[in-house]
C-alpha cells in the first residue's frame, strides 16, 4: 500500500516529533507558558489556512463521499480543535479571544503555503500527501501518550491527549490516498510522496518554532 510507504518512510520524523521537548512536556504535563501562547496564535492561523484547504479539496473531488468527508473534517477543524487551543489557554492562564489575531511566524508562513501550493498545483492526491500529516501525527502523538498513561487526571493536558488520541479520522485520508495512487505513475508518486514528508517535517518545526518562540529577525527592527 502506497500509505504504508508514506508512513514507514515517515517514521524518522515522527519519532523526532514524538521527543520533542513540547511534545514530551505534554506528556509530562509541563509546557512554559509562552510556547503554549506562541503555539495557539500560530495555530489558530494555521488551522485557518488548513480550512481552506480543506475546502479547496472539495473542488477536486470526483463522488459526494469524498466532498462529504472533507465538509465534515472542515467543520472538526472550525469547531471542534477549538477545544485544543482552549486548554492550551486554560493551562497558560490566557483569554483565548486575545491570541487570534498574531501574524504568520515563519514556518507557519511556509507550512501554509506549502498546503496551498499542494492546492493550487495539485490533483486530490497531492492535497490529502500535504495534509495527512497535521492529523497523522497528532493522532499518533496521542495515541503513544494514552499508551503510556500521560493522560491520567493529574496531567493538565489530558483532554488535549484523549482529543487528538481518539480522532483516527485520518485513516480514511490514507484510504482515498491509496485508491488515488493507481492511477500514478512511479515518478508522480515519488512527487506526491515528497509533498507528504514535508508536511512531517513542517510538524517538526511548527513545535520547534512556538517552543523556541523563533520570530521574523527584523520583525521589530524600525
Ligand atoms: C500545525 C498543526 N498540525 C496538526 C494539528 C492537528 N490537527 C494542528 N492543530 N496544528
């Protein structure tokens, strides 16, 4: 399976991901404050990216199931992970209201374009290889969390584990990808297989960037 490719050839990444001081810090129940800001302000423009994305996929789909998927992940992405960004909120002792509004940091700038130029350029395929990871990763991110018991009611963070632990909704992504990939050739999967792993990377970063809370340099220099 043209799935069980991306993900084995992912696993390097997911595992950097997986012991990344935020992602650690979650399961320890123990993350400073200001990551955790910086971390839903950037999120909360990236999901928004990734709504339209979802809706940009629409546009590419052959059946009213597949439209009907990507209708039902764009309403989880609006409303439901709004629950996730709140108990980040709740744990760091912030008004949500007033971090919706922070300019794109520079791997959300590229993260996001790297999902609208899957959009833009892409058929279906290269759309679902550019967002599997947001879902993928957190659901795994979760599910080792949950299998390791950091969701125990002491862990500030467990409704943010149990949240992401039990969404498996992407595993219906990775069905429509493998259904698409028949109609690929070697060299066009190759492509579409780069679209995924950058995506993992970008995972990578977007943690990297809110822990470290890394700017634009310049932003402030005039
Ligand atoms: C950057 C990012 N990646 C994934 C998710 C989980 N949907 C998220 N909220 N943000």
């Amino acid at each position: 399976m043209f799935s069980e490719r991306l993900k084995n050839n992912a696993t390097g990444i997911l595992n950097r991901i997986e012991n990344h001081p935020f992602v650690t810090g979650i399961a320890a129940g123990k993350v400073p404050n200001k990551a955790l800001v910086f971390y839903v302000e950037q999120d909360f423009n990236y999901l928004t990216a990734f709504a339209k994305v979802y809706a940009g996929a629409i546009q590419k789909c052959a059946s009213r199931d597949d439209m009907r998927f990507f209708y039902q992940q764009l309403g989880f992405t609006l409303d439901d992970e709004v629950l996730a960004h709140q108990i980040f909120c709740d744990v760091a002792g912030e008004k949500y209201e007033e971090h919706q509004r922070a300019d794109q940091a520079p791997m959300t700038y590229l993260y996001n374009e790297h999902m609208y130029n899957a959009m833009r350029t892409g058929d279906l395929i290269d759309v679902l290889a550019a967002l599997a990871p947001c879902p993928w990763t957190y659901n795994e991110i979760g599910k080792k969390m949950i299998s390791e018991n950091a969701n125990s009611t002491l862990n500030p963070f467990k409704n943010w584990i149990e949240f992401y632990g039990e969404d498996d909704s992407v595993e219906q992504m990775f069905t429509m990808i493998d259904r698409e990939a028949g109609k690929y050739s070697d060299e066009e999967l190759d492509q579409v297989e780069q679209r995924f792993l950058k995506s993992c990377e970008l995972e990578w970063e977007f943690w990297e960037q809110a822990f470290y809370q890394k700017d634009w340099h310049f932003k402030n220099s005039n």
